[in-house]
C-alpha cells in the first residue's frame, strides 16, 4: 500500500509548476556576496508579475509610505534584497500551491502557522549570533518545512483526517500518524519537492529531517533545531496551523538535547521576545495579500 501511496504523491509533485526561470535567478544572484539592487533589478524587470508584487508590497498599508513608489529599483533598495528574495520565494511557493485546500488542511491556516515558524526561526537565529547574511535562509527555512504536508493532504483527505484523529486518540505527533497510516511521513514528500524546485542542500536537509534532527548533517543542525523549536512555538501559541497538535513532552530542552546544540537560547528568552515575533509575523504576513 505504500508504493501506492508514494506513486500518487510522486504523480502529483510531478504535476507542481517548477519555479520560474525568474525566482531561480533571484535566488542564485542573492546568494552572491557583491549582489546589489541593480542585479535584481535587471531580472525582475523582465518579470511583470513579480515585479508588480515587490511594487505592491513596497506601497502597501504596512510600510505606510508617504508617497506612492513606481521605480522597481528604488522599492528593492527601501525593502533590502533579502525582503526581496523572500517575497520573490514566498510568492512562487505559494503560488504553487494556491486552491490547494483539503477538508483535513486549511492553507490560510497553513501559511499562517508557516510564516510564524520562519520569523521565529529568523529571531532565533539573530540571538544565537547567526551572521546577518545567513538569517534570511532561516525564515525561508521555516517557511517552507512543512510543504510536504499539502500532497499528503491533497491526494488524502480521507486517510489524513484519520491521521488528525491518531493524534487525539493516541497522543502522538502527527509525523508519527503518518507513518501510520501511510508508511512514510510529510519529511520524505517534503524532500521530493524539494528536489523537484532544486532548493539548496540546507533546506532540503530542514524539510527532509525537521522531526528527526541526529539524523541531519551536523552543519546544519543549528538550522533545523531552530526550525523544530519555532515549529514548537508556534504550535503552543496557535498561531495558525498545519495540522500538529502541541505534546508537552516535546519541549525546547528535549529538542536542544537531540542534537547537543548549545548554541541555541533557552526556551525562556524566545518567549520574552513574544513582541518582537508578533511584530515580525505581521510585517512577513504581508506575503500572503500580494
């Protein structure tokens, strides 16, 4: 049964847009150390829909700019490459995964609870004194963890509702339903995805083992432990949701022991940065009105 399962997923991942030629661009010139506005700006421009949505995020209510921006260059200078590149990712993601919705997975749910993993991942990786350049791989990180959950869902619903009522009944985590039910969970259909768009090795490395940190590379286990804790966050504040259920025994410590990370803050000093977080979901919430 599970071949059949995984058949149907591959199928349907197969059938997923890939990321335009545009948002791969993006994505390689923002990994370069002496990228400007101008780099961006010459690709953009010749993609009239993102252009139009870095426009519309610059001139939207949240910015509350006095005067209404038309330059593409100047709207990349005022909102940082880095705001940039998420939008131009967040929007592709999205995008492909638009009218998505199953009876078992809400998706304005979904992307709620997926933004405030990727902000908070973004804080903890600011207090663990990340450098500035690499933060930004820690919201998109966040962002996008879960993806493997909309497939299961989609081609499911049945089967993935039974998994929702596992978790009440047997007090487990819903990775764990999965494998239940399904003989693999959303880690591995995450990795397909995340293999189709050609994302790079760290958050291919998130999505594949953001339940199963010892079995990541130890280069990235900061990353995905951050990712963990925010998820956990999340999950214990409501903020949206994908579907897991909060487990008091998955705490921060039990995360942090997982991988012998002591570079991570406590538990504590995250939630004293609730504000700062609440702040940030709103801002990045923006992503989900362009």
């Amino acid at each position: 049964m599970s071949e059949q399962y995984i058949d149907s997923i591959q199928q349907y991942i197969d059938k997923m847009p890939s990321l335009s030629t545009t948002v791969t661009k993006v994505l390689e010139v923002c990994n370069r150390q002496d990228v400007s506005p101008n780099d961006l700006n010459r690709i953009i421009s010749l993609d009239p829909v993102l252009a139009g949505n870095v426009l519309k995020l610059i001139n939207s209510a949240y910015y509350a700019l006095p005067n209404q921006i038309t330059s593409l260059t100047r709207a990349i200078i005022i909102l940082g490459i880095n705001t940039v590149k998420n939008l131009a990712l967040s929007t592709a993601v999205m995008g492909a995964m638009k009218g998505r919705d199953s009876d078992s997975l809400s998706m304005d749910e979904f992307w709620t609870h997926s933004i405030c993993v990727g902000v908070t991942a973004k804080v903890l990786a600011s207090m663990a004194k990340v450098p500035l350049n690499q933060r930004e791989e820690y919201f998109l990180a966040g962002l996008l963890h879960d993806l493997g959950k909309v497939p299961l869902a989609h081609c499911f619903g049945a089967q993935y509702t039974q998994c929702l009522r596992l978790c009440e009944t047997q007090n487990i985590d819903l990775y764990e339903a999965e494998l239940q039910i399904f003989g693999f969970n959303h880690q591995f259909c995450g990795e397909l995805i995340a293999s189709k768009w050609k994302l790079n090795y760290s958050i291919i490395n998130v999505m594949k083992y953001h339940h199963k940190l010892e079995k990541a590379d130890k280069d990235h286990r900061l990353l995905i432990s951050s990712v963990a804790i925010a998820d956990l966050y999340a999950n214990i504040f409501e903020v949206g949701s994908a579907g897991n259920r909060w487990l008091p025994e998955v705490s921060a410590d039990r995360i942090i022991g997982q991988v012998g990370n002591n570079d991570l803050v406590s538990w504590n000093a995250l939630v004293q940065q609730h504000d700062v977080i609440q702040e940030a979901i709103q801002k990045a919430s923006v992503f989900l009105q362009v």
